[in-house]
C-alpha cells in the first residue's frame, strides 16, 4: 500500500537534506567564481605586465633615436661654426 501522508520529522529531514544540498551547490558556485575570477585577474595583470614592458621598450627605442638625431645636429652645428670662424 502507498504511504500518502508524512510525518514532521519526516518532512523537516527532506527539507533539511534538500536545504544541505542546495547550500553545497551553492558553495561549490562560489569557489568556482572566486577561481574564475582570480584567473581572470591573473591574466588581466599579465597582460597589463606585457604591455608596460612593450611601451617600455618602445620608449627606450624612441629616446635612443632622439639622442642620435641631438647628437647629429649638435656635430652639424659644430661643424658649420667651425667653418664659419676658420675658413
């Protein structure tokens, strides 16, 4: 015969495992968030780490072409007022 009725205790220990496991779901969401999003920030900060670098060494190229192109005119210079006082 089919049991139609459920006592209390019977009731509040599905709610109880029902509630246990809907709270474990939960929790393993959570971690599964906080990992994501330390990944997330991880590879944001590698990126922003390469990027730096690149502008970096972009900088340092660029300083390094200016500093020919002073030292060229200053030679230039030097030269035309050597020329110009000692004909």
């Amino acid at each position: 015969m089919n049991k139609d009725t459920y006592s209390k205790s019977e009731i509040d220990l599905k709610l109880q495992n029902l509630e246990n496991k809907v709270d474990s779901q939960f929790t393993l969401l959570n971690e599964r968030l906080e990992s994501s999003t330390k990944h997330i920030l991880s590879e944001t900060k590698n990126m922003l780490n390469e990027l730096q670098l690149a502008q970096y060494k972009e900088r340092e190229t660029e300083r390094k072409a200016t500093n020919k192109w002073f030292i060229g005119l200053l030679v230039t210079i030097g030269i035309a007022l050597f020329k110009l006082f000692f004909p």
